[in-house]
C-alpha cells in the first residue's frame, strides 16, 4: 500500500513526469493529490467541483475534467454542446496525436436517464469538440495499442472491452469489435493502462483485483488481488516506469482498506504517456 486516504471514489492515477510524482484524484471528494515519494511530501488540492480525470502537458500545466467541463490551470475553456447539468467528466487521456480524450457519466446512476446519456469527446485546437462515441453510460477505461493502430474502450456498464481501428493523421476511430466480455456478475471493468509487452491491465470494480488481458486472445493472463473490492483504475509510474500504481474507493464501503492507493512491481513496464499539443 502506497498510502491510505480513504478516498471516497479515487480514480485517475497519472505520473507527472515533470516532477516525477504520483497524482491521482478523488472524485466525490473533489480532491487532486499527489505523492513525492522519494522526499515524502504528500499534497491534496480540494477543488468546489467533482473531478473526472487529470492530466499535465511538458510545461506541467493542469488539464482536468470537472462537473462543468474542461479546465487548463484552472481556466474552464471547453464546454461540449451536448453536455448536461446531470452528467460529469469520467476519465481522460491524451491520444497519439496529442489531443484531449475524455468521456463523461451521470451523476447519479440511479436516475433512469444516466444509462446512454453519456459520450466519449475529442478536444482539439480552436476549441473543437468532436463526439467519438455517443449513448455511452459510464465512460471508462482508455488506451492505444504499441503500435498506435487500435483503440482500446470501455464503457463500465457493457462489461465489455471495445477495440477500434486508430488513424493517428485524423486521430479518429471506426469498426468497433468485442474483444472480451466479462462474465463476472460481481464486477465490471474500469480503468485501464498498457504494459510494454502490448497487455492491457484492467481494474475490476467489485472484483477485488486488477486483470492483465492479452488483447489479441481475450485472454486474461494475471491477476493482482487487492484487499478491498472497488478497484478503481491503474497507471505505470515511478522514474523507469516498473511500478503499477492502482487507485480504490471507499464509497459504501467501510473496510480497512477501502479508498486506499496501492502499488505492485509486476515484471513489465509501461509506456510514457502522450503529450498535450492542440489546446
């Protein structure tokens, strides 16, 4: 265990590289954090909005997802024209190409509104906002594969992988495919990053674990098992990129370690993470 703040929903793990330091957030909390922990500084931000992701350009500007829409150092500069009061950013990355990548949820998922009131969004220069997936319920984990040719999606609700064919000139997708289905009632997929063996590392919330998937196969490969179930989502860090940061929430939960943030040596690495250039 890296450290146990009972984070209410922490999500988001990301590595600055800038400073070398571990970042996550917690959602419901409305907290950004981040841990030093070689000097052994630990530093929380509270914010007056839930965030959905957070991610830093070369120059360590913020760019991060709240309730309301995109924010750059804390200046609001996208709001998608779809975007509802009732839904909230949910997860980010940056593409290939260098753009913003993030999707949104409802807020409360009891509603009968929140399943496919949600999207998956594409921010690029001059403000643009494209829609890449729509009737989306809670947009989740996101990758690209090593040879940057396919998309990796998941959308919690669908239990489901979704592959898609990436072009990197137009930093667009199409012929979405099934690449696993999960048949645990008990969990479902959600945050996700890559090893540099190309193996997807997938948080189960409710299963208690983070999977290694073999993308090609289906195949689930490994398994990191946690001591508490809401398993959140995971990212490669530290200075050689060897350790698997994974983020829980404590949410309805009352557990020990629920909300804890928690790290593994697995035997592979990850890959650095894409650069911001088109905001």
């Amino acid at each position: 265990m890296v450290i146990n703040n009972n984070d209410l929903i922490g999500e988001c793990p990301t590595w600055n590289y800038n400073n070398n330091t571990f970042c996550w957030i917690d959602v419901e909390g409305k907290k950004v954090c981040s841990l030093d922990e070689e000097k052994k500084i630990y530093n929380e931000v509270t914010l007056d909005k839930r965030i959905g992701f957070i991610s830093f350009d070369e120059n360590n500007s913020t760019i991060m997802g709240l309730e309301d829409g995109v924010y750059i150092d804390n200046k609001l500069i996208y709001v998608p024209s779809t975007h509802q009061d009732f839904v909230r950013f949910n997860d980010g990355k940056i593409s290939p190409a260098g753009n913003l990548w993030a999707g949104t949820m409802a807020i409360d998922q009891s509603e009968y509104r929140a399943k496919n009131a949600a999207y998956l969004y594409k921010f690029s220069e001059n403000q643009k906002c494209t829609p890449l997936i729509k009737d989306v319920t809670i947009s989740n984990g996101l990758e690209w594969s090593l040879d940057l040719k396919t998309f990796y999606y998941i959308d919690s609700p669908t239990n489901q992988i979704i592959s898609y064919e990436y072009d990197i000139q137009d930093d667009t997708i199409k012929n979405p495919k099934i690449i696993i289905h999960f048949n645990d009632k008990n969990s479902v997929p959600d945050g996700m990053t890559i090893d540099d063996e190309g193996m997807l590392w997938v948080a189960k919330w409710g299963g208690y674990m983070v999977q290694r998937i073999n993308p090609i196969t289906g195949d689930i490969i490994d398994e990191i098992d946690l001591p508490t179930a809401q398993v959140t989502s995971c990212t490669f860090g530290g200075r050689n990129l060897d350790t698997l940061y994974i983020t829980t929430a404590s949410i309805g939960m009352n557990d020990e370690y629920a909300g804890a943030v928690f790290k593994v040596i697995p035997g592979v690495k990850g890959r650095k993470t894409f650069q911001m250039k088109n905001l």
